[in-house]
C-alpha cells in the first residue's frame, strides 16, 4: 500500500484546498528481496570483520618491515642475545602451551561408510493390501479401519513401504522366531553391504552399539551380530533398547566416546526396529497410528579413529548435542508403550505431542546453535534475547537461520507432521526437507535409521560436495531431542547398493495430502 502526504494549494480567488498525493512504495516481494540481501550483507560484514580489522594493521606492518634494514636486524639480534633467559621462558612456555594442545584435543572421529538395507519386493505394503490384511485379521472394528485408512491417506508414506514377513500372513505370524527373522534380515542385510563397501574385515571391529526399542530379547541382538560374523572376544558391545527414534545417534555418541578412549580401531554402529511382535491389533486410535507409519528398515555406520582412514572416509563428526526431557511428566508420556482396556499392548501417541517435540527442539538448538551458527546470527539472536528479557516480554524472539550453518537437513521422517512443523519453524525451503519427505514416502518411518535413509537420498541425487555439513535430528521417547553435524571430507557418491539405486531418477514425487 502506498504512503500518502499533504499539500496546501491556494486557488485564484484566494482559497484554500488540500490535496492528497501518493507516496510510491515497494511491492511486497521487492522489499522481501531487499531484505533478504540487506541480511545478507550484514552476514558478510560479521563474519569477515576480523580480516577488515586486521588488513590495515597488516599493510602498516608490511611498509613498516620494508623499510627494516640490515643494521636494525643487527641490534634486535644483539638484543635477544643478551636476554638469553627471557627467550628461553618464552620458548619453553610456547612448547609446553603446543603440548597440551596437541594432547587434549579430541580426536577427530570419521564416518567411513554407511548402508541402509533395501526389503526384497515382495514385502511391499501397499495401501490396498495393507487395508485387506487388516481387515482379515478380524481384530479391527470398521470405525478402526476407516481410521488407519485416514491416516494412511494423509501420512506421506507411498504405496513402496515395507512391512515384515510374518504380517504379510493371515493370520499375522506374531512368535518370538518371526521376530528374531525381521531383525536378522534386516541387521545381517545392512551389515553385508556395509563390509562389502568398506573392504573391512569383522574381526577389525572392536566397538559395536546396536540400537533397537521394542525388541530385546536374550542373547541380545548385538549377540546376534557377534555369532554372525564371529567377532572377537574382546569387543565392546552395546545394546541399547527402548530409547525410541532418537537413538540412532544417541549410538553414535556412544560409539564416539568409545572410540576418544580406545585408540586405533573401528566401530560400528546399527539402527534398527522392530514391528512383527509390536503391531498393535486393537482399537483406541492413540495406538493405531504406529501401525500406520512404522515400516522396515535397518542402517549400519563404520566409524574410525585411525587418522589413515581420513582420506577415503565420507564425514567427520562435528558434533553431538542431546536433549532429555523424561523429567517432565507430560514429555514423559507422550509416546507411551502400554495395553489397552482390552489387554493389547501397543504405543500410545499424546495430542501434546507435536508441541512437546518444539520445545524439546528449541532447548537443543539452544546449545547447538553457539557451536554451529556464524557471529552474525549469534549477535541477533543475543540481542533479541537480551530486549525480551529487559524491555518488553512480547518481543517476538529471533529464529537463527540455521541455512547459514547447513547445507543439508535430515529430519527424523516421523511423519508428515513433524516435516511440516520443523519446516515452518526452522524457516526451510522444500529443497531443505525433500530428502525427509521422499524417505518417507518410500520407506515409512523406519524409526532410528531414518535420517540415513535420509543421508544416501542427498548423496544418491550428488548434492554433497566436499565442506558440506549435515544437521541429523531425531525425536524420541522419553522425550527426546539428539542432533548430529557431520561435515563432508569429499565430494560424495552414492555407495553400491544405496536403497535409492533403483529409484532415485523418479524422484522427487509430487505429494498430494
């Protein structure tokens, strides 16, 4: 809308009139625009200050030691020479001060490898045998049915997803060795491809974290692992059960804390679920969702602390940053595994969920954000911070602009929700969420191992260029928020066998909810 101003006109027989003039403005796009580059060029001016500050006082110190002649280099030598002790302090503290740097630092930690583990084709659910099956179960009233089918519908999730062999039966095959073949297939498949990629002999690792929720049985799966493949007897193993979609990196802060003690040696880390002996075959719609969203899927992740891997690894760990909110007894019981009123068990999703899962998000990049942002966004983030606290309570508070720190998302492929929200919030672009949003659509939400699902999509289409970093985020049970940033050593290709081998090129889909 235009401005408008006044002005006093005097006619000829002595009156006098106002007239209304126009004041021309921007349309909204173009003032949009000029924002955008204004921030931009704020950005810039921040984040090279230093070397604007620092370039004068290099051209006095350059003319200044052009004009340095033989006879002045003389005297500062006679100089330093006759305050021999004042050198050798000054030496010994500079070795000493390189020491202790070199001694605690952390150890970089690289991400040689990764693989996701594509279902064989005859374990595809489509929505219409998916409906079929459930409506030949008999466990399911038509208010239950006509549910699941709604939400189906609205999911996100394509007609390629994946469920296990013993649903695919009628009556569903729900034993304890169904379930213990979903979790071989899916763990010995992901790990197969991964040893094969990597050309890295099993007996070499000498860390192994397997995370999985709902499925832990005795000898545990991370025995499984160690029978398959005939680990040695000094691994250390881990098995991390009922810590939700969220564990996958809480795995990979394990396998790194391991690896910052343990010189020299691989880890590997697999993500997996469980659905066969977790499908919820009863009728309060809370627990009918998972059945909806939760599909097969497994990953495994070769990490190492040997500096020789360096050169043909794929990422460096940048950082890990956890959030836990189990003291909250709302947050507590958001997602919630428990039986009905007819004694099925199942997991109960909450209403409160979605606003649970953003301020669980906000306490996180609170902490992630100083370690990643550039000075420009930490300064308006501050100074906002700062004027609400002082001034006035109602001051909209500053969202950073975590595009300036990432060049890839990988968003915990929960559902179309959680895209949705974290999209709006974060203020992404569709490019930004698409690999969510296709892994989704292809695999479902495979739980923990989604946001390497997630991974091989952006590699699989070539974005990932050497310098790149990637923010993972994951929710989960508890509840809880974990983010991971890793950082591209390369300009990365897709590995043999990526489960986006075979389809990459239909990619992407046009959604329609």
């Amino acid at each position: 809308m235009a401005g408008t101003g006044k002005s006093r006109l005097v006619d000829g027989d002595g009156s006098v009139g106002v007239q209304i003039r126009q004041t021309p403005r921007l349309p909204d796009f173009l003032q949009s625009v000029n924002l955008k580059y204004v921030k931009l060029g704020y950005h810039y001016l921040i984040s090279n200050l230093l070397t604007l500050c620092l370039f004068p006082l290099a051209v006095v110190i350059s003319v200044q030691a052009s004009q340095t002649n033989p006879e002045d280099l003389r005297t500062l030598f006679l100089h330093l020479q006759y305050n021999l002790v004042i050198v050798i302090t000054c030496s010994t503290i500079l070795v000493f001060g390189l020491t202790v740097y070199v001694m605690t630092r952390p150890r970089p930690i690289y991400l040689v490898d990764f693989s996701c583990y594509l279902p064989p084709d005859h374990l595809k659910a489509p929505f219409t045998r998916f409906m079929d099956h459930s409506r030949l179960t008999g466990d399911f009233e038509d208010s239950a049915l006509e549910f699941q089918r709604k939400i189906l519908e609205r999911s996100g999730l394509g007609d390629e997803t994946y469920v296990p062999e013993g649903m695919h039966h009628v009556p569903p095959r729900i034993s304890m060795a169904a379930a213990r073949e979903e979790a071989e297939q899916v763990m010995f498949g992901a790990l197969d491809s991964l040893f094969v990629n990597t050309n890295v002999n099993p007996k070499d690792i000498g860390i192994l974290v397997v995370n999985c929720s709902l499925f832990n049985p005795t000898p545990s799966l991370s025995a499984m692992i160690v029978n398959k493949y005939k680990l040695r007897g000094n691994i250390r193993s881990y098995n991390l059960g009922g810590m939700g979609c969220s564990a996958g990196v809480i795995a990979v802060d394990l396998a790194k804390d391991m690896l910052l003690v343990h010189r020299k040696t691989y880890a590997v880390v697999v993500s997996t679920e469980n659905i066969t002996q977790n499908w919820y075959f009863g009728n309060n719609k809370a627990m009918l969702i998972p059945n909806c969203l939760f599909r097969v899927g497994g990953s495994a992740v070769l990490l190492s602390n040997k500096s020789s891997d360096k050169r043909r690894s794929k990422y460096m760990l940048s950082h890990v940053v956890r959030t836990h909110r189990g003291a909250d007894d709302k947050a507590f019981r958001c997602v919630y595994q428990e039986q009905d009123d007819t004694g099925r068990t199942g997991v109960s999703l909450s209403k409160d969920l979605m606003a649970i899962a953003g301020e669980t998000l906000k306490i996180n990049i609170t902490t992630l954000g100083p370690l990643v942002l550039p000075i420009s966004e930490q300064i308006l983030f501050f100074t906002t911070l700062v004027v609400k606290k002082l001034f006035n309570g109602k001051v909209k508070p500053y969202i950073p602009d975590f595009k300036l720190a990432f060049e890839h998302f990988c968003i915990h492929a929960g559902g179309r929700a959680v895209i949705d929200e974290l999209e709006k919030n974060l203020q992404l672009s569709p490019v930004h969420v698409e690999a969510s949003r296709m892994t989704l659509h292809r695999f479902g939400n495979t739980s923990s191992s989604s946001i390497w699902y997630e991974l091989a999509y952006i590699e699989a289409k070539g974005r990932m260029r050497r310098g790149n970093r990637v923010w993972q985020i994951a929710f989960g049970s508890g509840f809880k928020c974990n983010s991971a940033v890793w950082e591209a050593l390369r300009n990365v290709k897709p590995s043999k066998n990526s489960p986006w081998e075979d389809c990459i090129d239909k990619y992407p889909v046009t959604l329609s909810y």
